[in-house]
C-alpha cells in the first residue's frame, strides 16, 4: 500500500453508513464498530458499537458479550447486553440474559429469561 493511500484512509471521519452481516455469515470473534450493523448470520464472542444500533434480524443468532448504543431484537440473542440509549426486543425475538439500558421495549410474544436493570 503507498504512502498516499494510506494516509488519505486515515485522514477519514469515522463512517456513520450501516453494515449488513447476511444470513450465510458466521463469525466467532471480536466485531467493533462506530456504525450500526445488522445480524442476519451467526455471531459469537464480542460486539462493541458505542455509537451504532445492533439489529439481530429473524432467523439470526447471537451469542455475545454486547455493548451498543442501541438494540433491536428480532432473532436469538444469548448473553449480556449494555444499551447505552434503549433496547427493543420485538414479538419474534428471544433472549436468554441481563440486559443494562435506560429505555427498554418488550413486545408481547418475545421471549425473555434474565434480568434487566434500567439506569440513566
């Protein structure tokens, strides 16, 4: 890579789009962001958006540490999350875990096994 290149890269402001993990991707590792990011695949380990919504689509499945801005909830999710702003857990989805969030929606029908602790 040159010089030029990679210096124009680094000069950049962080991207504020949105990236789409789809339905044939499995990844087990750290994934950290500042964007929001969709989960239509598979996703085990850590994930760390301070400034981003994670979106955990229908059919999707998490098993995470997660700490995000936002979360919308509509596929499995195991584990810890930390919403900074809100969590919405909709009428598909299913947690198993604590989360830690100011604002939280659970729409009849989700399915939910943990405990949750509203803090401002």
């Amino acid at each position: 890579m040159s010089d030029e290149f990679a210096n124009r890269n680094n000069d950049r402001a962080p991207s504020s789009g949105s990236t789409r993990l789809g339905s044939t991707i499995v990844l087990t590792g750290d994934l950290e962001a500042h964007e929001d990011v969709v989960v239509e695949g598979r996703i085990q380990g850590k994930i760390t958006l301070p400034s981003g919504t994670l979106t955990v689509a229908k059919g999707a499945k998490v098993e995470a540490e997660v700490r995000v801005r936002s979360l919308v909830l509509h596929g499995e999710l195991k584990g810890t999350v930390r919403a900074g702003e809100k969590a919405v857990i909709s009428e598909t989805a299913e947690m198993t875990g604590d989360i830690v969030t100011p604002k939280i929606t659970i729409a009849n029908g989700a399915r939910f096994s943990g405990g949750i602790r509203m803090k401002e």
